[in-house]
C-alpha cells in the first residue's frame, strides 16, 4: 500500500495534492457509500468510501477530461482502490487534506489521447 504525499498515479489516474478547494467546484453525490473517482470501461472502478471523502468537479469539466477534486476528513488516511478481483492497481492512501484528480493523457503520432486504464 502507497501513501499519497504530493503526487501520484493509479491507472488511468494523475492526483495531486492541492491546498484548497476552487471556489466554484460542485460536490458530487457519493454512489452505494462511494465516491467513483474514474469509471472503468469494464466496471472496475477506482474508488474511495464517502465516509470521509467529499468529491466535487470543477463546472467547466465537460466529463471527457475529468478534473475531480476530493477532501479527506479526519484524523486517518483514506484508500483509494480499484475494484477489480485480478491485476488490480495497489491501494494508495491519502492523508486528510485536498487533492486534484484527473484522467491521464498520452502521446501518440495521430495527437494525445486519454489514456485508458
């Protein structure tokens, strides 16, 4: 398990931590108690409990490059997983505070794409 200390990758994810939240992000509804961070194509999500996480998007975020914003409350730091049973990406933990998430792009010769997890 990998603690999050300024910043780091999951899959298709880039986070960094921030040292507040915009003023105009919009909180966003946990889903069965957790916060989708990144949907998977083959539903394995990565994936944080709402018991300590709020998450908000930034209004201007159109869902194709997704630009996420999430606080960690308390006192412990709070996993990150990905739901899949096999070849799953390791568990990061994140200390209370604000982070920026966002999906990650690559290169290629025909332009940059988003990279799929």
């Amino acid at each position: 398990m990998r603690h999050c200390i300024e910043t780091v990758a999951q899959g298709d994810l880039y986070i960094r931590r921030i040292g507040s939240l915009p003023n105009d992000c919009v909180q966003v509804p946990a889903t069965n108690g957790r916060h989708i961070l990144a949907h998977s194509e083959t539903g394995h999500h990565h994936v944080m409990l709402a018991k300590r996480v709020t998450v908000h998007r930034s209004p201007t975020d159109d869902g194709k490059l997704l630009r996420l914003f999430f606080e960690v409350t308390g006192d412990e730091p709070v996993a990150l997983e990905h739901l899949r049973p096999f070849d799953t990406h390791e568990p990061i933990m994140f200390r209370p505070g604000f982070y920026e998430a966002r999906r990650q792009r690559e290169y290629t010769p025909d332009g940059s794409r988003t990279v799929a997890d």
